[in-house]
C-alpha cells in the first residue's frame, strides 16, 4: 500500500510532541524568508560586479545581515557566550549540527573573516546558493563520494594556507535529534592539523519549543551559542588524528551534560 504523506510535512518533520503545527504560520514565515533571500541575493549581486566578486568580505557583512534578519523575522534572539571578542588569529570554528536553523545561526555570529563548508545540495536553493558562493563558501559532497571529499579538502587547505581565513564547519555532518552529539567525521580535524590552526569548539544551544528540528516550523524565544575557549593544534599530528577528534568532541560532550546539570 502507498502511504501518501502531507503535504505540510517538510514543515513540521520532527516536531516537538505535544506543538501543534501551525500550517498557515509556516508557509507565511517560508515564504517571507525566502523572500528575503531573494532580494539579499538580488542586492548582493551588482555589489558583487561593481567589486569584480574581490570584496569577500563586504559580501560576507551582507550574509550576516540577511541571516539576522531571518532569525528576527521567525522572533528569535541570539544569547551568545563567551565570545566577542573573536580570535584574532585564524582559526578552525566547530559545533554541533541539529537544526535547519544552524545555518542561519552560524553566519548571524559575525565571525570575523570566516568561510564556511556547506553542503553542496543547498546550492540547489537558487538565493542560498549565490549568497554563500559570494562569501566563499566550501560546498562539500556526500560522504559516499571520498574522493571527491578529499579533493575538496585539499582544495579549502590550499586555499587557507594562502588567505589565513578562518573556516567553520560541523564534524557530526548530519543532523542529529537526540540532544547528544552524534559521531564526528575527521575533515574539520585533517583541516586544523595541516594549517595549525587552533579549534574554537561551539554548542548551540535551541529549545525544544524553538526547534524546527529538519522543518520549518521554527517558533519565537532565545537560542544560546557557548563559544569555548580555543584549543592548540600546533603539535597535532595527522598520525594522531582519531586521538585528537575524540578529545575534542569529548570536551563539547562534557560540556554539554555540565550545561544539562546546571
């Protein structure tokens, strides 16, 4: 027998039990959003011919714009902790990876100097895809492709080593909805022991009557982003690598259940 399911499912996949969905609501706030990214991407656009696409971050100012406008626009504030200031030194920024909102969340931080590794999927969203190839974005494959990972790694290491950028990007690759942290691939690793770069591990933080989770249901109130402090690379070892992944994610997981204590 063929299930058939809503269509207002994208919306609400994941949704909090006992959340009523509020179809009308999201389709508006969907709507609206992708309106607005519409019309970034559309500015962004002849700013980036006047510029000959040279003025990276000028564009990436224009991102960190549109995505607080968004959060806004859904009524969610951010409460960050234990950053401004950012490291002045370029870094290797890492967190977990839970919600649609993730995306928004990380570029409305205002990380100085920052690129980002997306997946290569979200390009097929028309505005999302010109805004984060104009700020320099790493498009990413799935992880079944290993060599076509390899050479996009190898390529955002060439390039890094050549610019000091500071690079974000989620080890745990997919989402993950238990509200622990899930396992963590080793590119963001790899990545930090060929640039001795230090780690800036990241928990965000979204409350269940918040949460979105893969929808697009996302409701008003407060996130929280804890930015801990960095960790030093500069005697990583590749030979080390699952070592070195483990501990870091130790340290997010154990501040994770000090936080869930508290």
């Amino acid at each position: 027998m063929t299930v058939i399911e809503p269509p207002y499912k994208a919306f609400y996949a994941d949704t909090v039990p006992g959340r009523e969905p509020r179809i009308a609501r999201a389709r508006a706030l969907a709507v609206c959003a992708g309106l607005m990214l519409g019309a970034g991407a559309a500015l962004m656009i002849p700013i980036g011919i006047v510029t000959l696409f040279r003025a990276r971050r000028l564009y990436a100012a224009c991102a960190t714009a549109i995505s607080r406008a968004v959060l806004r626009l859904y009524g969610i504030r951010m409460q960050v902790h234990g950053a401004p200031p950012w490291p002045s030194v370029q870094t290797v920024y890492v967190s977990n990876h839970t919600s649609t909102l993730d995306i928004f969340i990380l570029v409305a931080l205002g990380m100085p100097n920052t690129r980002f590794f997306l997946s290569g999927f979200l390009r097929k969203i028309l505005p999302l895809g010109v805004i984060s190839s104009m700020i320099g974005t790493f498009f990413t494959v799935p992880q079944s492709d290993a060599a076509g990972r390899v050479r996009i790694f190898a390529r955002a290491a060439r390039i890094l080593k050549r610019t000091r950028e500071s690079v974000y990007l989620s080890p745990e690759g997919e989402r993950v909805m238990t509200g622990t942290l899930g396992h963590f691939n080793k590119g963001a690793f790899h990545l930090a022991t060929e640039l001795h770069a230090p780690i800036v591990p990241m928990l965000i933080v979204i409350p269940p009557e918040v949460d979105p989770k893969r929808g697009l249901d996302a409701r008003p109130g407060d996130v929280q982003v804890h930015v801990l402090p960095a960790i030093d690379t500069r005697a990583w070892l590749l030979a080390d690598l699952i070592q070195n992944k483990e501990h870091v994610r130790n340290v997010l997981a154990r501040f994770q259940e000090t936080l869930a204590c508290s």
